[in-house]
C-alpha cells in the first residue's frame, strides 16, 4: 500500500516547517502581555541574608517582583522517584522550592522573578536587586560528596546521600570473583551533559476566570498539566497546557521548570498574560543536566571466557536536588537493563545517588540505559584485551540466545525477543570487518592512527503502561486522530498516519493526526522512553479497527444485509450477499442522520500493555582516526545495524539513528559540562561547551534487523534513543583500539584533543 507500513514516507510535517510555517511558543503572543526575567544565584552555596526588591521595584515598567516569600501556598517542584535502599526504607526526596527560600545550593538557582512591560526592563529591575549571600562550603564533585568533611547540604539529613540502591546478590559475586579464573576491572566515568534542545524553554501563560492557559514546549501536554494542578492545589480541569511546535526534547521537556509556576502565579495575581524566554547561557545554568557518573565494573570469567559474575558500583550524581525523574535514571531506568545483552549468572548493582551543589540531573536521551550498556561494553573489550581472546568471540559466547527467550534478566524483567548474534553478524559484514587492516594501513600512511570498535546495546522502552488514540471521520472523508503522545521532531504526524492508513486502507494524505492541547486530548502520557510507536502506535492501529466495527452496524442497515456478513477493505464496506458497498465517507456521512444515532463516526480506545516493557538492540562499529601529533579523533566510518522490532518508516527511523548517534558521538568527544572546585559553572555557553558539528559526524551505514516483538500486533520496539546507547561505547573502544600499541588501556569521555595528546605524550 502506498504510505503504508514499512514505506520511507517523507516527513510530511516538514514542508511547513521549513517554508517558516512552524508556531513555536516564542512566536506566540497576546495583547497587554508582561514579561518576566530571573535572578539567579551566583554562588554555589550560602545563605540568604539580604534580598531587597525596594530600588528594582521602582524601576521603569516594573508591574510586580516575586521571592519565595510570595509563593508559599503553593508546592514545590516534584520528584515521582519512588525508591528504597536494601533495607526498605524510602529515599531522601528534600523539597525543591521554586524559588529559594533561605539557602542556595547551587550556581543559577532562581531567588526572584521580575515582571515588567519588557524584557529588557525586567532585566534592568534583576540587576537592580541587592543580593548578598553567605557563603558556605561548596562540593562539585560527587566522589567527595559523602565524604565526612563535606558539609551535608539539606537540613535534617546527615550527610548527601539520597539513597544506596541495590539490587542482586553481592554474596554470589563475591563467590563468582573468588572462583573465577579472571578477574577483570574497569572504572569508568559518564561525563555531565547539557540537553541543549535547539529551541530554548519558552513559556506563555494566559490567566482564565480561575485558572490559566499555559503555552510550553513539552513532551507531553497532560503530563505537565498533572503537576502543576499538583503544585496550585487546583482542579487539572482549570488548567489549559498547549504545546506547539517543539524544537527538541531529550528529556529536559518532561519537566516543569520554576519560570513556569512563576510565571503562571504572576499571570493569575496580575490578570495579564506573562511571557518568558531563555537564552542559551541561561539554559545551560537552568536546564536539568544529563549523566555524571562514577562507576566501576569487575567482571569475573572463567578459562574460556564465560563470565560469571559482575559487580556494578555507582555513584550518580543528582546535582542540588532530585528533578522529576533524578534518581529514578540512575537506579531503576538503568537498572532494568544492566547486565545488558549478556546471560549472566550472577549480578549485583550498587548506586549511591549523591547530592552535590551542581544543577540537578534529570533524563537525558537514553535515561540511565547509555550508562548501563557503556560499563558492559568497556568491561568486555577490557576482558578480551586481558585474556587475550578475540573482542567478538568473546561477547557471542556470553549472548543471552533466542533459545534462552523469554529471558529474565537480572533486575527482573524479562526480554522476550532478539537475535543477537545475528544483529553483530550484519554489522561485521557491512562494516567491512574483515577489510580493516588495508584501512588501517592506509591511515598509517597519512601518520595517522586508526582503530575500530564494538558497541553493543539493548535498552528498555515503553513508558507507562497505558495510551489512548481517537478517531473521527468528517463527512468530507478526512480523518482526525487525537493522541495523547507529543511528538518534538520524531515525525508522529507521518507514522501514525502510515499505521492508520494500512489499518483503514485509506488515503495517507486524509489523516490529521492532533495532539499536544489538553483542552483535546484527553488521556495519555507523552513521548519519552522511545514509547510512542509501542503504544501510541498500537493504539491507533486498535481504534482503528474498533472504528471500523462501530462503522459496520450502520454500513449494514444502509447495504441491507446482517452485521454480521459485513467486511471491511480498503475504505469499503462490502457483504457477499450483496452487490451494493458503501465507503467509510459514505457511512460517516449517514452517521449523522438522526436514525443513526445523529453524530460524528468516532471511536476512542484506551490501550493497556500490561507490564513489561519492549528491548531495541543493536551493534554499531565505529571506526576512527588519532592524529598523534595533535590528539585530535576523527571518527571516519561510523555503521549501525539496529534490531527496533518493525520499522514503521526506515527512512524516519534512520534518522532517529542518526540523531543518537550524533549525541553519543558528542558525549564521547567533546561535551562536558564543568563546574570547579567552588561550584562555578566553566563551560556555560557555546564558546565553551563543545556540541559536535557536521565536521564531527561521518557519513552513516544505517539498516535494521527485524526482529518483531510478540508482545504487540505492530511488533515494534522503538528506536528513539539506541544511538545514544551504543555510539559512546563504540567510539572509546575505538580509540583505546588506535592506541592499544603504546600500553593504552583505558580512556575517559570525553576523549578531547588535548585529553588524547596528553595520553599519547604519556605514553611515549
């Protein structure tokens, strides 16, 4: 079928978008709005001893000036993280204030909002403020946050610790280390990085007669909406959330910032509509940070290179306080695939979640699984390098095999489908495995050197367990899906009209699909944890089909035959009784007759996975280049076989590929977000913070295995975020490749020119 399943349908969101026919929040504007700015903390830590609004007030334009003081009726900034230590006790979730109330606890914490006729009058009254601070001891790193010296930073709790999470058995890996031929340890570390959606946060609220409309990107309209009822203590009904077009996700749009609770107070105290927009720098101090993770991973093998058992230790650093989803990454997120791909008898995992006077972590592409993977795939290439055994071999041999599926793994769940050795094999041969030596000669040639490298993932993806699609046909034939996903640049508008259009063989061209305004949507649980195809998707296919049941009662009375007797193909209703037929059109126009019932055809069906959760996998190899002279790496092939279940739209899913990739490449060479010893943001800008180029990213060799997962009739996986899970792995092991012949062993994300010049000095 044209623009079916399985077809490269370009994105048909796109002729808008690039013609500057895109509405993005900042583009939106109302009649008497004000404007609002922010005072942030320069100081990591201290306390507030004066805070005096008096000459800012004053100012020119100047309407109102909110602090912490003004806001206390209202809740503070949420953490769903629901965790327990070993022992069963909860973690320490310490309050988040949407303005600091006595302390700061970290640089670009929000202290005041300013309201003013302009931005640059509000900016103008925040210089204005007068803000001293004492200041206390600061701690940026989190290998030091629980040291006995370092001062504890949220009142009524001992020390940083929010909790030790664990899981599997430590008894059984001691045992499995103790027997264990060889005892292989690598300690790693997972840089901190900055979302940096290419459209900075943006915020629109409108006050209503007792509530207010807020315009935000998002992922996931209803899902916003549900925390700031929780925040206002009010009826979710009074409150409007619509997102427009969104520039970008990560993770950072699944959280409510403090400019949106302030701004919305002050548009309900003020009757007037309040706008904010972030700039860049300020982004990078108030976006919810990714990673920042010290781990060290020991794996136990036996004589032929079957592992045996494997010790995970973590400390994860939260930043100031838990964000939404802080602690849950680290610990659950990744936790549920740790091990990864790997049959592994015993396994035991330690996250200490830390506190340090840093911007909170939150999700971040992947959410915990880069992690989980990254520390497998080092531990492996590390063991083949110390036993001297080939790298492939190695990981095949220890492969949980589809005849092991469904296969439980250590956290618990279970995984119900993969091939993959067979994934690894593909990669090999379009990689050109076997040709690698002619290539690495040739680099030779130039004085350069070249090495290779294996990243292997598997990720958990789903979500929450339930999503809503419903369907409208007009009387003009054109088709309205309300979904209660959000897409921010992944294309839901062409795959989930692909999806409907193969279910309802009806033309791809009459689908609106409609989402993001919770005055229309009405149940569902955005986008993020790459689960809008394994249940956005499923949905739609199911109302689908039950529209098409609820069409045939009235297709039947108008072709005068038995329900029964009716089928449906192709957008026609037909019966073998009969010669007469009749189109979907044709029902949804009758079905606004008075004898058939006088309203819309519509259906709406609410999906309900169950538990569990659907496994991408995949083996991306990465080829690259060192200069020794200058330790600059150049990743020169880059190639990606990923096993998503079925592919909707290759040519949509290879770009989801492509955009992981990118940021996993970044993650591997060039991002870091730096604070020092006192806490001060060092990379806060793009003059600072290095995002990988178009010069940095290779041409990509993409393709799929199709591995179809049993657990949904689509038979999908997702896509979203493998390339962040494998691409980091892929790319440092390559490197450890290229310099293997100097006694290299080891090298830290992320791999920057000097960093590698400094190795290669070293090591000569």
């Amino acid at each position: 079928m044209k623009f079916g399943i399985g077809q490269s349908v370009p994105r048909s969101e796109d002729p808008r978008l690039v013609t500057g026919g895109g509405q993005y929040t900042d583009d939106i504007n109302r009649p008497n709005q004000l404007y609002i700015r922010i005072l942030r903390s320069p100081y990591a830590h201290g306390r507030i001893t004066e805070l005096d609004i008096s000459a800012a007030l004053s100012r020119p334009g100047v309407e109102a000036i909110y602090t912490a003081e003004d806001l206390q009726e209202l809740g503070g900034l949420p953490c769903r993280a629901v965790l327990k230590n070993a022992r069963g006790e909860p973690a320490f979730i310490p309050r988040r204030p949407i303005l600091a109330e006595r302390n700061v606890l970290f640089v670009g914490q929000a202290i005041a909002a300013v309201i003013a006729q302009t931005p640059e009058q509000a900016l103008g009254a925040v210089e204005a403020i007068e803000l001293s601070v004492a200041d206390l001891p600061a701690c940026s790193d989190p290998a030091k946050a629980l040291d006995p010296d370092t001062q504890p930073m949220h009142e009524g709790q001992p020390d940083n610790l929010c909790v030790h999470f664990e899981q599997g058995s430590a008894a059984d890996v001691d045992q499995s280390l103790a027997s264990a031929a060889q005892v292989v340890s690598v300690k790693l570390i997972n840089n901190r990085v900055v979302p940096s959606p290419l459209e900075p946060r943006a915020t629109l609220v409108e006050p209503t007669e007792n509530g207010f409309t807020l315009y935000n990107p998002s992922q996931g309209a209803l899902g916003q909406r549900a925390v700031l009822a929780s925040i206002f203590s009010m009826p979710s009904a009074l409150i409007r959330v619509v997102s427009p077009d969104t520039g970008g996700g990560f993770g950072v749009r699944g959280e409510v910032h403090s400019e949106v609770c302030v701004a919305a107070f002050a548009a309900m105290a003020l009757g007037r509509p309040i706008k904010y927009t972030g700039d860049r720098s300020e982004m990078f101090l108030s976006d919810n940070h990714g990673r920042d993770n010290l781990t060290e991973v020991t794996g136990s093998f036996d004589a032929q290179g079957n592992i045996l058992g494997v010790r995970v230790e973590t400390t994860a650093n939260l930043g100031a306080y838990c964000s939404n989803a802080g602690p849950f990454v680290p610990t659950m997120a990744g936790g549920r695939i740790v091990g990864s791909v790997y049959r592994i008898p015993s396994l035991h995992q330690s996250v200490r979640c830390v506190f340090t006077n840093t911007m909170p972590v939150g999700a971040y592409r992947g959410a915990g699984r880069p992690e989980a993977c990254y520390a497998m795939e080092r531990l492996f290439d590390a063991a083949a390098q110390q036993m001297n055994m080939d790298a492939i071999g190695l990981r095949k041999r220890n492969f949980i095999a589809p005849s092991d599926m469904p296969y439980q793994l250590p956290s618990g769940v279970t995984v119900s489908s993969g091939e993959f050795s067979a994934t690894l094999d593909m990669a090999l041969q379009r990689s050109d495995w076997a040709g690698f030596a002619k290539r690495a000669d040739a680099s030779a040639a130039k004085g350069l050197l070249r090495g290779r490298g294996i990243g292997f993932y598997v990720e958990s993806s789903g979500g929450g367990p339930e999503e809503e699609a419903a369907i409208s046909v007009g009387e003009d034939g054109r088709i309205d899906v309300v979904v209660g996903t959000f897409s921010h640049g992944q294309g839901h508008r062409t795959t989930y009209a692909q999806i409907l259009s193969d279910t309802l063989g009806v033309d791809f061209e009459d689908i609106n699909i409609v989402q993001g305004d919770t005055e229309v949507v009405a149940f569902g649980g955005g986008t993020g944890g790459s689960r809008s195809s394994q249940m956005g998707g499923v949905a739609v296919k199911r109302a689908g089909l039950a529209l098409v049941d609820e069409a045939k009662t009235i297709a039947a009375e108008m072709i005068q035959t038995a329900v029964e007797q009716v089928d449906y193909s192709d957008g026609l209703f037909t019966a073998p009784t009969t010669d007469a037929q009749v189109s979907l059109q044709q029902v949804a126009e009758a079905s606004q007759q008075p004898q058939f019932g006088g309203r819309k055809l519509a259906k709406t069906l609410r999906y309900n996975r169950g538990g569990g959760f659907t496994f991408p996998n995949g083996a991306h190899i990465a080829e690259v280049e060192i200069d020794p002279e200058t330790g600059v790496v150049d990743v020169v092939r880059y190639t990606a076989v990923d096993d998503c279940g079925r592919v909707i739209n290759p040519l949509l899913a290879a770009g989801q590929v492509h955009g992981g990739v990118a940021m996993g490449i970044g993650q591997a060479l060039l991002e870091n977000a730096i604070y020092d010893d006192e806490g001060q943001l060092l990379s806060g800008s793009l003059m600072d913070y290095a995002m990988p180029r178009a010069t940095h990213i290779t041409d990509m060799d993409v393709s799929f295995h199709e591995v179809l997962d049993p657990n949904n009739e689509l038979g999908v996986k997702g896509i979203g975020e493998g390339g962040a899970c494998a691409a980091p792995s892929a790319v440092v092991i390559a490197a450890i490749d290229a310099l293997k012949h100097l006694g290299v062993t080891a090298l830290d994300m992320p791999m920057t020119s000097e960093r590698i010049w400094r190795v290669i000095s070293g090591a000569r």
